[in-house]
C-alpha cells in the first residue's frame, strides 16, 4: 500500500518492451529485490538494482493502460516506497494499481497555485467526488470540482515543485487511481 505523497523523482534511463530501469534516489537505501515502489501511480517491483539504478519488470497489460509505454529516457516519474506498517500515514489509501489514463485538458494558474483538469474515462465519473481523493500519477489530490467527464485538482507550490505534476501540459496524459474506499462503496451498492 501506498499514500501518494511522492518521496523523489527519477530520470527513465533504459526503457524497452518488458523493463524500465530508472536512476535510484540515494534516499532510497533501504530497497531490495522484491521490494514495491509505486512509478507515476502504478506498483512495480524490484526486479534487478545497483547502486545508481532499479530495474522492474513490466507486464504488457500494464503498459497498455497505464503512461509507461510513452516514457522515454531522460523522462522523470514519480516515486514512492510502499508504506512500512509502522510508517506514518499522510496522504490517501493508494494501491498503485493505476486503472486507466486521462489526458490533461485545462492548466490555470491561479496565484501560486494550479488547477489541473483532467479528461477521465466515462466509466470513472462514477467514482470520482468533488472534496474526494484521487491519485494522477502517484500523487495524492483533492477533487476540486468533478463534472460529466472531467475532474479539476489544485495544485500547491509543494506539489509542483516535488513531482513532475508540475511540468504537465495540455494533452499530456497521467496515469489514474480513484479511490478504492469510494469504489468498493459504490460497488457494494
């Protein structure tokens, strides 16, 4: 399990059809084969490491519905290591299983902060709730407004700075988790 606040960023620096290998932070020490890290919102597994990289295998489905295959070297993703049972709780229950990809539709600046809107799949508007969590490419956020196919969430100085959310531009696509709390609700319904 994850939370969605974002420990590091890491350049792509070997990308094929089956692996992605990325630089590995230094404060990432604690890693070991085996070990899960959620990429841009979606859990891999460390499949191979050295001192100044990880290596994870990456299955065909999960390149086909996640931001994975449009990852070129020299790119930089999100990272964060799954959260120790004893480890302090702060964002979201995240499982980093990324179910579908929207594409960014609207970037407004609004003093130090951005708001971020989203195209998301039809099937998801279900899910998502204004003052709701949803994670776009690892990250922890707040529903600001959510309406037909769209969802908008404000971006604060932190987070621009922390994660790649920041460089998004229009048309670019971000991997998406809603909330498996309100989708297990709705589903019981």
């Amino acid at each position: 399990m994850f939370t969605g606040i974002i420990e590091a960023t890491a350049k792509v620096i070997a990308q094929g059809s089956s692996r992605l290998t990325l630089e590995r932070p230094g404060a990432f020490d604690d890693v070991k084969l085996g070990s899960s890290i959620s990429v841009s919102g979606v859990c891999l597994t460390v499949a191979a490491m050295d001192a100044r990289s990880l290596t994870f295998d990456v299955m065909p489905e999960t390149v086909r519905i996640t931001t994975i295959g449009d990852w070129t070297i020299g790119d930089l993703v999100n990272l964060e290591r799954a959260l120790p049972a004893h480890g302090r709780f702060e964002g979201h229950v995240v499982q980093g299983h990324a179910e579908a990809t929207g594409e960014v539709t609207g970037l407004e600046k609004r003093g130090s902060d951005v708001r971020l809107t989203v195209r998301v799949p039809a099937e998801m508007k279900r899910v998502i709730v204004p003052k709701g969590s949803i994670c776009l490419d690892g990250v922890s956020l707040t529903v600001a407004d959510a309406a037909n196919d769209f969802c908008t969430v404000a971006l604060i100085p932190m987070t621009l700075q922390s994660t790649t959310l920041g460089t998004k531009r229009m048309g670019d696509r971000v991997n998406i988790e809603t909330d498996i709390l309100v989708r297990t609700l709705l589903a019981s319904r």
